[in-house]
C-alpha cells in the first residue's frame, strides 16, 4: 500500500509520512456515508447548512497557528501569503453562510393556478436543489482556498450538498489538518457525520469521480490532469458535470502609450506579478504583448533587469519543477534570475520572441516564475492575440487617450478570457458577489465561476411541483411569509414580504 508523504519543498525530503493510499473499499465507504449524511443534510434545509459554514470558519481561524506554520514548512509559501489566504478562506466560508441565509440563489419561484394566454394553468413552484455528494479536488497552488476547506468545499456545503474531498499529495499534512477542522465545524453544528470525507492517492481520484453516487467534481490543476480525469467521467453510464479550472497564459497588451509614460513602473507590477508565490498562480500574466520601439525596449529591458535580481523561488513539488525546466528550454531568449539552490529551487525567468511567431510556435502555459515578451508592429496586435488560447483574464495597459486602441483590444480579448483587466496585474482574485473566475476553453470547461457566490450553481439543479400538496413542499416554496426573495406570479417579491 503507498505510503502518502509530507514533503519539505524547500529541501525535496521527505518530512513525515502522512497516511496511506486509500483504498477501493474504503473509498466507496466515504461517499456511501456522505450519501447518508446528504439526506439528514438535505432535510435540516439552510439553517444547518449557514451553520455549519459559519462553525467552519470558527474552527479554522482556532487553528490559524498551526494551520500557517505547517503550510509554511509544506508548501514553501511565505506566512504573510499562508496568512492571507487563510483570511480568504475564512472569509469565503461565512460569506457562503450569508449567502444561504438570503436565500436568493434558490430563485424560488411560484406560478398559481390560474387563467394565461394558453388557456388555464396548473400551479407550478420550482427552485433549485442540492445535486447530491460533490467530489472536489484539492489543488496545489492554493491550499486552504482551492483546497480541503476552499470554495469548491463550501459552496457545494452552501447548495446542501455533501463533499468528499481528494487531498492533493504536495499538502497531505495540512489537508489532513484542515479536514479535523471541518469534521469538527459539522459536529459543533450539530450536522451529520460523514458529510465531509477525505481520500488519497491517485486511484483513490479515479474510483471517486467514477463513484455511481458521486453527483459532480469540482477540479483545479492542470490541463492534463483535468483531462484525464473528465475522460474517467465521460466514461461513466451516467456522465456528471466536471467543473475543472485548467490552464491559461492571461496575456498582458501594453500599448505604445502606456510604455511610453510608465515603462518602468509596468515592467515593476509586471515582474512582481510573475513572481509572486513562485510564479505559481493561474491568474500569473505568461505573455506579455509589448509594443516594438524605445518605449517597448525600455520596458523590457527593466523587467529584465529586475528579474535577473529575483532571488530563486522554491516550487511546490518535483513534477512542477520538472515542467518549469522542460517548458523553459524550449525557449531562447534573455534568462536571469539567481542560480538554481537546493530542493524544488528555481530561477525566474524572461523569454523575448517576436509577436508575428505566436502563431506558428505557440506559446504554452507554464507553471513558476516564467514569462514570454512578444514584442509586436503596430498592426499586429490583434493577430497576435488570435492567435493565443483562451485564458482565465486578458489585461490592457493603455492611456486615456487611446481609448480607441482600448475599445478594439477589449472586443479582442473579451472572447479569450473570462475577467478584464485594466492597467492592474491579473493575480489575486477578490472573493465577491460580481468576481467571475472562469473562461473558455482550455482555461476551464464550463460556464461558472470557481469563485464568489455563484459558485454555488453549479451544484443544483432546478426541480418544478406541479399541484403539490403543501405537506410536500419545500418551505422556500409555501404560501405566505417567506425570508427569501421570491419571484411570484411574475413579480419579484422582496424577502420578508407577504406572496
């Protein structure tokens, strides 16, 4: 049976074995309680499941000591980021619960019996209910908000549905830490036992998305990984809906304007943005699109610069390490950065090719303190960025005077990428009501966000009574005062109001 390890990045040692591979039994055990558990969930309605996400904020913030120093030790990620996220992730569980309480993402809606233009019509009432256990994949980049306690994780306990989670094997320790503290927020809540469970090991992966019980699979790695696991989906007689958040190179556009007036404060954002967290955010910028000429040169030759000053970054895991190595050598250019040290050590790293090339060399995502600078003519932007895959955001640095030149990039980039950015840096993603992390393909499969609120729809499904006597009825769905928005006969109907 393989042993699953805790690995110091910053030495590439073994620490202290974690646990074990999970096995096959043992796996379709967890998702039979999380089934079990899912429908004394289900009929407790929202007060148990705002409960339950307000106790797991509880219970991590109790444990922010050890939860930030064994992730420094484990991930190699700085305490002020650790800290940062764990401030996220808290965060996000109770804006869950806010969002449970309010009630609105049900879109309970009710049509009486009555006369319509197509003649006499039945009473319908129809919202959206839990899909049922929700499998969802711990990443390795994020591992509290992307991970065991992360917004796949409570927005799934926010639509009511169960979760078994899959820990990703660069964080077992910290994920089994993070695991005490839900299964310890779900008891003090008074919530079923087995609503959360949590597997290792790769096979253990593929037999719970293949589980006839499992219901969904939210996933965040990378493009080979999500793909082979939505194969193992497909593969099933019932296909289920995989949310995978995948790959992106979130181009940046610099115009000759902007380069002109604040090169070097651009090439400054530029840099710390490609480096930050050692490169390894989906949201980091892979291809910079700068104009050619003195002001482009200028601005490049700063990023170079301050990157040939950027101290080594230490890399989450070896198979990283190794796709930043193999990714980087098939590319010439400017390299800099200090010299590779011990353990999962990296150096930053500046690629400079000619825009017109995209096209016939394309340029892929690579995970770490990498970036590729394409300098482009005038003319040749917009191929340049036809030429590129989808990504997760798409940014414009540009003057206020060329708001001509930002309207056509903006039209350009729109069908590429599923957030805007406007003379910023695409990492770091604000946990809000109008925040969607998302986009075409490859940099996820789907329509939804990972991120915010609406995360919560994509596990439910809307489900319509027709007549229903109301013994059977949902609360949200009754006659009379409800403490949700309702949309009734029609009219929207603000909560607290009489329908």
């Amino acid at each position: 049976m393989s042993i699953i390890q805790s690995i110091d990045p910053s030495t590439g040692r073994a620490v202290e074995d974690v646990a074990t591979a999970t096995p096959l039994d043992e796996v379709d055990a967890t998702v039979v309680r999380a089934v079990e558990a899912g429908h004394v969930y289900g009929r407790a309605g929202r007060p148990l499941r705002s409960a339950v996400l307000r106790a797991v904020a509880d219970e991590l913030e109790a444990r922010r000591a050890r939860i930030v120093a064994l992730g420094c030790r484990e991930t190699a990620l700085a305490e002020a980021r650790l800290n940062g996220e764990l401030t996220r992730t808290v965060y996000q569980a109770r804006l869950f619960a806010d969002v449970v309480d309010e009630g609105g993402f049900l879109e309970a809606t009710i049509d009486h019996a009555g006369d319509t233009p197509m003649g006499p019509g039945p009473d319908l009432r129809r919202m959206l209910v839990p899909l049922g256990p929700v499998a969802v994949f711990g990443a390795s980049n994020f591992p509290l908000a992307f991970s065991v306690p992360g917004g796949d994780t409570v927005s799934a306990l926010a639509a009511g549905c169960p979760v078994v989670v899959k820990a990703h094997d660069s964080h077992p320790a910290l994920s089994l830490l993070a695991f005490e503290a839900l299964t310890a927020a779900v008891a003090s809540a008074g919530g079923p036992d087995g609503l959360v469970g949590l597997l290792f090991g790769r096979h253990a992966g593929v037999a719970l998305v293949t589980h006839p019980e499992i219901k969904a699979v939210g996933f965040t790695g990378s493009l080979s990984g999500g793909r082979a696991l939505l194969d193992a989906v497909n593969s099933r007689p019932d296909p289920i809906p995989f949310y995978g958040e995948l790959a992106g190179l979130n181009p940046v556009v610099v115009t000759e304007g902007a380069a002109r007036a604040r090169g070097a404060r651009i090439a400054a954002g530029l840099v710390a943005s490609v480096t930050g967290s050692g490169g390894q955010l989906c949201t980091k910028p892979g291809l910079v699109l700068v104009p050619e000429g003195a002001a482009g040169d200028g601005l490049v030759a700063e990023a170079a610069r301050l990157i040939e000053r950027s101290p080594a970054a230490v890399l989450l895991n070896s198979r990283i390490v190794q796709a930043y190595e193999s990714g980087t050598l098939e590319w010439d250019g400017i390299e800099g950065g200090a010299p590779s040290g011990s353990g999962f050590a990296v150096s930053p790293r500046l690629f400079e090719v000619d825009a017109k090339t995209l096209a016939d060399t394309p340029v892929a995502e690579c995970f770490g303190p990498a970036v590729v600078v394409a300098r482009y003519a005038p003319s040749g932007v917009r191929d340049a960025l036809r030429a590129l895959p989808a990504s997760l955001t798409g940014t414009i640095h540009a003057e206020p005077e060329e708001s001509e030149t930002v309207s056509q990039l903006t039209d350009a980039l729109r069908p590429l990428a599923g957030r805007l950015v406007y003379n910023g840096f695409p990492t770091g993603v604000l946990v809000s009501w109008a925040q969607h992390h998302g986009g075409p393909w490859p940099s996820t499969n789907s329509l939804h966000t990972s991120v915010g609120p609406t995360a919560v729809r994509r596990f439910v499904r809307p489900v319509t009574w027709q007549d229903a006597p109301p013994g059977v009825l949902p609360e949200e769905l009754r006659d009379g005062p409800c403490g949700i928005p309702r949309r009734v006969d029609g009219e929207l109907v603000p909560s607290g109001t009489d329908s």
